[in-house]
C-alpha cells in the first residue's frame, strides 16, 4: 500500500516446503538502503539468492559511479 511519503510493505516469517514448516521466523524483507526494501517469496533457498541479488546490485551501483 501507498501513499503520499509513504508505503507500507508486509510479509510472512513462515519457510515451508509442501506441508512440511521449516522456519518460522524468516525475515523475507530485506533492507537494501534507507528508503529501499527488497522483498522476497517462493522456495526457503531463496534467501540465500536475494542475499546474492543485493550484492550484485550493490557491484552495479558502485561501478556506475565510477
């Protein structure tokens, strides 16, 4: 949800695999900077990859400014 300076961003903490619950405090928001998040779903690996994404992402912004 939005807003006029704002959002509102809401996950689960739950890591599951078919009916089998893995974690239940799995943070799947990932703060990247102060005003942006990172969120993620899908298979309890997954927080490894998004781990994987934001320093890619970091690499990329810190080439660019030179």
């Amino acid at each position: 949800m939005t807003g006029k300076g704002y959002a509102i961003v809401a996950a689960d903490t739950t890591a599951a695999r078919s009916i089998v619950k893995m974690k239940d405090d799995e943070d799947k928001i990932k703060a990247i900077a102060p005003h942006l998040l990172m969120t993620y779903s899908g298979e309890p690996g997954e927080s490894s990859l998004s781990l994987f994404v934001i320093v890619v992402f970091f690499c990329f912004v810190f080439s660019e400014r030179g």
